[in-house]
C-alpha cells in the first residue's frame, strides 16, 4: 500500500464537486440561491448550450466586497453562518460554503461584484487570483463556462442539450415559485423562455403553472400553532400521469420528501385514483429550529424533529382543502 498523504485542494474540491455539481441544473440551483440570499430584486440567468456552455447569473443584490471576492470561491468559505447555533436555525438557502469552490474546479467561473456601496466592480477568475477592476454598476454577475472541461469522465454522463435545458428549467421555476417578489429572467440560447414580473404567489403560480392549473386548484390557507400550509392543490379533474407538478417548499426551500409526499397522497386518497397524481405547489411554514436541511450536499431533503405532527398537519390541511371548498363551490358534483 502507498503511503497516506494529504489530498490538494484542488483535488478536494472536483471530489466535493461530484456530489454538488452534478449537472449544469445544480450550478444553476446554486448560484440561483447565492443571488436569493444576496436579497436581490431582480434576477437574470443567461444559458447556453443547455448550460453545458455557459450559465451566467446577473443579480441587483448586495454583492462582494473587494476583499472577500477571492475567499468566495474557497471551500468552506460562507458569511452566512459563523456558529453551531447558526446552523441550527438557517434561515439562507446556502450555508456550507461549498458550493462556488466545486463550481470553480470543474468550469471556468469567474465572479464579477460590486459591493453597496463601492465605488466600483471588482472580478475574479477562477481561483488563486487577486481581484482586478471591472465595470458593473450594481450585484454581481457569476458567469460559469465549459462545464466539466477538465474533468471528461463527467463530461461523459451529461444529456441532450434539449435534456440538460429542461433540467436548469425546472432548477429556475422552483427558485421562482418561492420567490414571487423577486423579478426574474430566463434566457437560453438567445431566446427568453421566462420573463418574471415580481408579484404575489398567485399571480407567479398562474404564469409557472398555467392558469389552467389555478382554475382546476383549490387555494391552502392554514395555521396551527407554529406551523402554517398556504397554496395551491388540484382537484381531480386536473390530476397528471406524472409527479411533474409537484412542488412543496419547507421555509421557502424545496424539497422532496417521503413523509410529505404520503401525507398529501393520503389527502387525495378518496378522489384520485392510485395510477393518476395531484399538481401542487406547497409552502410550508415551520420553526427552522425543528426541521434539519443540512443531511444532504444539495438539501433536497430535510428531516423534520416532530415528523408525526408534521405529516398530520399538511394532511388535514390539504384534505379540508380539498374536501369543504370543493365540495361547496362545486355542489358536490366534483368528486
Ligand atoms: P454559501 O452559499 O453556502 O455561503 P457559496 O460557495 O455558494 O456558499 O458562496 C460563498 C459566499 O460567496 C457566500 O457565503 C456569499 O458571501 C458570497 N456570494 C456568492 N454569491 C453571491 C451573490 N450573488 N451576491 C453576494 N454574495 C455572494
Ligand atoms: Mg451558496
């Protein structure tokens, strides 16, 4: 056996990579919630190539300062947590501080910032490198290019270009769907496929979903205690052969989840046959202290510390939807 030597940071972070870059729509998803955290208003995402080529992200937020622009690209580099007790009740999409440094050793990435307040943009490429002046008026602009150009073992295992788009579309509706009151813009290939006024949750649901869908749902609305369900849920004339429209948010993040998946299935037990599937687009409200996002890379998943309380709440709150303003509105006939 050789020896046991200490791996490069360069090598740390491709190794980091694979589990939080696996695929243009996770860059996207990334960068996305960096500019959401920045307290942006207006956000704009510019793809080519499916984002293979090129994914850059504009946004009008806080920004970097000059000496913090090098450090942004680091591993384990964050100004949004300091302490245990921090992560414990995050209340930022990000926190690991992982994420632009994995982005950074497999694309070239450069970050362009300007920070409130400066009196002008600074940029970085790629990492190791001092910052150099650079022309933007406000936030900053990430622009991450050639993705995996070094490493083309993963080069390997990307789709269609036609595949990879339909993957950072998703990444982008679900940024947008918790964000209303940000503006927001995509662009692939030279051609705008969303353009994102900011508004209220409906209004934002109805351009994401289709008014079709918002006809065909029953609105969510309830609180208990420190937890609260608001929304939209479909009845069942508008069910889908697929799980494509389903969409629940725990504190604004997304996630996919077991126990919120059957708690809501169970919901629809009575009025949706077993091979057909609800549309939703869900927002949970829960104490950030009784709920762990932080199990995997990515944070899909989360882990919820009163998960039976949990799962009878959004399944009596989704089933009164459904059931009393259905029935009622409906006359009945709508089951
Ligand atoms: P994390 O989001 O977990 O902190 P990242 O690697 O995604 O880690 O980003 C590192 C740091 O870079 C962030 O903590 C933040 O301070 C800064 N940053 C990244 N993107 C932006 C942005 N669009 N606007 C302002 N600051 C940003
Ligand atoms: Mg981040």
């Amino acid at each position: 056996m050789p020896a046991i030597h200490r791996l490069s940071d360069p090598l740390i972070n491709q190794i980091a990579a694979g589990e939080v870059v696996e695929r243009p729509a996770s860059v996207l998803k990334e960068v996305l919630e960096n500019a959401v955290d920045a307290d942006s208003q207006a956000i704009e995402v510019l793809l080519e190539a499916g984002g293979v080529r090129r994914i850059r992200i504009s946004d009008d937020g806080c920004g970097i300062d000059k000496g913090d622009l090098a450090l942004a690209l680091e591993r384990h580099a964050t100004s949004k947590i300091a302490s245990l007790e921090d992560l414990e009740s995050v209340a930022t999409m990000g926190f690991r501080g992982e994420a632009l440094a994995a982005i950074a050793s497999v694309a070239r990435t450069s970050i362009t910032s300007r920070a409130r307040g400066a009196g002008h943009a600074w940029r970085v490429e790629g990492t190791g490198r001092a910052p150099e002046p650079a022309p933007l008026n406000h936030g900053t602009v990430v622009d991450v290019q050639e993705l995996y150009y070094n490493t083309p073992a993963r080069r390997k295992f990307l789709k269609t270009e036609g595949t990879e788009f339909a993957h950072c579309d998703e990444a982008f509706r679900r940024v947008a769907l918790a964000r209303p009151d940000i503006a927001m813009q995509l662009t692939h290939n030279g051609r705008v496929s969303h353009r994102l006024p900011a508004s209220d949750m409906t209004r934002r649901v109805g351009l994401l979903m289709g008014d079709d869908f918002l006809e065909h749902a029953r609105a969510v609305s309830v609180e208990a205690g420190p937890l609260q369900l608001t929304g939209f849920a479909s009845l069942p004339a508008y069910s889908r052969a697929s799980r494509d429209a389903q969409y629940f948010f725990v504190n604004g993040r997304f996630v996919r989840d077991k126990l919120i998946t059957h708690a809501i299935r169970q919901a629809y037990r009575d009025i949706l046959h077993g091979s057909r599937h609800p549309a939703y687009v869900l927002f949970l409200q829960i104490d950030p202290r009784t709920v762990d996002v932080n199990v995997h890379p990515a944070k899909i998943e989360v882990r919820f510390r009163e998960s039976r309380a949990v799962h009878q709440f959004v399944y009596h709150a989704v089933e009164r939807a459904l059931g009393h303003s259905g029935a009622a509105e409906a006359g009945g006939d709508a089951f």
